[in-house]
C-alpha cells in the first residue's frame, strides 16, 4: 500500500465503520482528500482506481483490516494529519454513532504517536466542530 492508498484508507474506515457509506459521505471523504497535496494533481480516474482498490480492501478485510494495512505504511505527521481528518470525518455531521467513537478510540491505541497526542487531535476536532449554541 502505498502512502497516498494509506492516507486515503484511514479517511474510508471512518466513514465506513458504521457499515454505511452514504453518498454524502463518500463526496467529504473526496472533498477532504482533494484538499491536500497528496491528492491535489490526481485525475478523476485516478481517485477512482484510488476508491475501487480501497473499497475492495475494505470488503475482502473489513475496517479493522484496512487500517492494519495502512498505519504500517504512515509516518508519525501523517499518522497525525490521518487521525485529524478520521476524526473531522466523523463529527462533521454532529451526528456520532458508537461505531464511528470505538474507531476514533481503536484509531489513538494503533497510532505510534507519542503520549496521549492522538487523544488530544481528536479532542481538538471534536472542539472544532462542537457547535456551543446546542448546549
């Protein structure tokens, strides 16, 4: 698996954890990947092989098999930059599941960053798209 096919695999396994990947899901994932560099000059056919292998993985593998394949494969800043986007992935909607919450949980054990650092990314993105006014 390459680093663009890993990045790419952690950012499938959070909106698939739930067993559902809606088509609003699949159109963030691809809005949030085409934002970075890594993915900025790929062609629409190019994110879609990308999708086609993933999607396969995640069949033949399941969630935890993908991210197996994929953290070996990411260094510690884009293990980082892969657990920050998981975890915009899943609080987006504000809307959480107990699946979504046991990969962000699985996700920070697997990680090889340093003391509590996955714990404290997600807890950023889950303040950043806290909105106060539902409180």
């Amino acid at each position: 698996m390459t680093t663009p096919e890993a990045f790419a695999a952690i950012a499938l396994a959070a909106v698939a954890c739930d067993g559902r990947l809606g088509r609003e899901e699949a159109h963030a994932l691809r809005r949030q990947l085409e934002n970075l560099s890594l993915y900025s000059n790929s062609s629409d056919a190019t994110m879609s092989e990308l999708f086609d292998r993933l999607l396969l993985l995640l069949r033949e593998e399941g969630v935890q098999g993908l991210i197996a394949s994929a953290l070996p494969q990411l260094n510690r800043i884009q293990q980082q930059s892969a657990l920050a986007v998981a975890a915009h992935l899943v609080h987006a909607d504000r809307k959480i599941t107990a699946e979504e919450t046991d990969l962000l949980d699985q996700l920070t054990r697997q990680m090889t960053l340093p003391d509590n650092e996955a714990r404290m990314i997600v807890e950023a993105i889950v303040a950043l798209n806290r909105d106060m006014l539902d409180s």
